[in-house]
C-alpha cells in the first residue's frame, strides 16, 4: 500500500501569504495525485487532479505541481475562505489512499 | 447537475445493524463507480471500498474487508454502505464519492451521514 506523508501537520499565515504544502509518496504514483480542501462541518472537494490540473470552479490562486514521489500545492496569496485542510490523494490499483491532512490556520 | 445525496444522521446501540444510502441524479448512475470513505472524529479521510453500479463489481480496502458490505440498486440510482453488527469504533462521518471518468480521483462527494454508536 501507498501511503502518504502530507506536511507541514500545521501552517499558520496571515491572509495575503503565499501558503505551500507538501505531499510525498512511499513509492512512485506518477501523476495520479488529486488535492481536497475541506472546511468544518463541509463535506471535502476536488481542488486539483492529476497533480497539476485545477478542478471545475477552483480559482487560480491554486496550484499543483510535482510527479513521481512529491507533489505541492500552492496557494499563491490566501483568502480568508482558504484556512481549512487540505489532504492528498493517490490511487494505485485498485487501492484509494489519503495523506494526514495539513491545516492552514490563521495566524 | 450531479449530485449524490445520503440518508440521514444515525444514532445506534453496539451489536446493532445498519445501512446508509447514497442516491445519485444528473448523470448516468450505472457507468461511474461510488466509493465510501470513513472520517472519524477529528481524524483524516480513509477510503473504504468501491462499487460498480452497471455491474456490481466491489472493491474493498483491505482496511475495511469484511467488516462492511457495499451494495447498489440501479434500479433507484442508489447506493449503499451496510454494516451487521457495529461497534462504537464505528463512529464517524461517513461518504460516498464518485469516481472520476480518468478513474484516480473523487470528482463528486455527498453531503456526508453521522453515524453514532453508543451504548
């Protein structure tokens, strides 16, 4: 099984900030990397799939990149609607796995 | 417009049954697979299983094989995540996702069911 190690566990930033997360894989998942955000009491969604492609919707300030093993997401400067969490994603076979989240937190 | 809508919040006593359900509309129920995916409380998300509506081809986490059974009824767009006997461990939010066409990724959720057990 794949799993994924998602850091920093916690990022506190000030709205304005560019925030980066990371995603690392225990082996190699190519491309197949999708990004979640989820907010309390919210049910997550699809921000990014295939490492690099945003969703339908998912503004430009969002950004993935990466293949292989390690995989980022970047928020280029935070909205106040941004602070949630946010999890990695990867299929391999018929195997779904997800990282442990990062929380981006006001600071 | 795609959406996948869950039965309501359950509250249940250990050694119960139970099963919860997953009603797709706006696309064609029978050709995209529904997944489950469990988030404790406090916790991350954990893929369960996932089954093929068109043919009722299920898939299983390893995690989750033989402590849950996935179902669908293509007859009412529906799908479902049953449990026979719970345990309190078994409490948590509970999803059904849609599998992306592409096949790696969740491209729709539904609203999430609470299931509570408790003595």
């Amino acid at each position: 099984e794949i799993v994924l190690t998602q850091s920093p566990a916690t990022l506190s930033l000030s709205p304005g900030e560019r925030a980066t997360l990371s995603c690392r894989a225990s082996q190699s998942v190519s491309s197949y990397l999708a990004w979640y955000q989820q907010k309390p009491g919210q049910a997550p969604r699809l921000l990014i799939y295939d490492a690099s492609n945003r969703a339908t919707g998912i503004p430009a300030r969002f950004s993935g990149s990466g293949s292989g093993t390690d995989f980022t997401l970047t928020i280029s400067s935070l909205e106040p609607e941004d602070f949630a969490v946010y999890y990695c994603q990867q299929r391999s076979n018929w195997l779904f796995t997800f990282g442990g989240g990062t929380k981006v937190e006001i600071k | 417009e795609v959406q996948l809508v869950q039965s309501g919040a359950e509250v249940k006593k250990p050694g119960e049954s139970l099963k919860i359900s997953c009603k797709g509309s706006g696309y064609s129920f029978t050709s995209y697979w529904i997944g489950w995916v469990r988030q404790m409380p406090g916790k991350g998300l954990e893929w369960m299983g996932i089954i093929y509506p068109g043919d009722s081809d299920t898939r299983y986490s390893p995690s989750f094989q033989g402590q849950v059974t996935i179902s669908a009824d293509k007859s009412i767009s529906t799908a479902y995540l049953q449990w026979s006997s719970l345990k309190a461990s078994d409490t948590a939010m509970y999803y059904c996702v849609r599998r992306s066409p592409a096949h790696t990724y969740f491209d729709y959720w539904g609203q999430g069911t609470l299931v509570t057990v408790s003595s």
